[in-house]
C-alpha cells in the first residue's frame, strides 16, 4: 500500500512541476516570460514610461523650487506611482493560457495608464511645455 501511495505522490509531484513555470528574476533584469521575439510589448512600455518621464522633467526644470505648481506636479506624481504599482495585478481572477497572455494584459494595461498620465499633464501643464 505504502509503494503505491509512493508512486502517486511522485507521479502527481511530475505532474504538477510539468505544468507550472519557473520564475527566476535576476538583478538589472527586465524578466518576460514571453519568448524574445513575442517582447515587443516591453519595447513600447519602455518608449512610453521614457516620454512620459521627459515631459515630467521638462515641467520639473520649468518651475522655481518654492513653486506650488512644483509642490503640485511632484505630489501628483508621487499618488499616480503609488496607484500604479497597486494597480499592477489588475487581472486578479482572469485565467490566463500562459504567463505570456498575463505579461501581455498587464502591460497592455500599464501602457494605457501611462498614456493618460501623459494626456494629463499635458492638458494641464500645456502652457508650460511649449
């Protein structure tokens, strides 16, 4: 009785580690579970966090540092930081076929967030940005 037990525990543990993926995250590294050639997500979500950080610094360098639109501009940034990364893991109960379609949704999704970030502070400081 006990090989028996024995053998389906093995046989449920091979099972189970074919099926799950490892995740290894080494430091410097952008991790993607995607193969190299289905990562052109992580491409536009750099391109997209890059101009959103250039008008950010424009503004920044605009202001006096007393300035209340400074004060204003650094806070917002600081709360739209802290809900994004709260925000990251979206898709909570979504069952996904793979770790790649799950990157893909939630970069999809960070892409999005960041577009309107950049919409904001161009509609608001549009005067500043010439």
């Amino acid at each position: 009785m006990r090989k028996i037990v024995f053998i389906f525990v093995v046989f449920s543990l091979v099972s189970f580690s074919k099926s799950s993926e490892v995740i290894i995250l080494k430091s410097g590294e952008i991790f993607s579970s995607c193969d190299k050639k289905y990562r052109d997500h992580l491409d536009e979500l750099k391109d997209e966090w890059e101009k959103m950080n250039e008008i950010y610094n424009k503004l920044i360098q605009k202001f006096d540092k007393n300035n209340k639109l400074k004060e204003d501009l650094i806070n917002s940034q600081k709360i739209w930081i802290k809900n994004l990364s709260e925000s990251k893991n979206y898709t909570g109960g979504v069952v996904f076929n793979g770790l790649c379609l799950k990157e893909k949704a939630q970069t999809i999704r960070e892409i999005n967030l960041i577009q309107q970030r950049i919409l904001e502070l161009t509609n608001k400081y549009k005067k500043y940005l010439d």
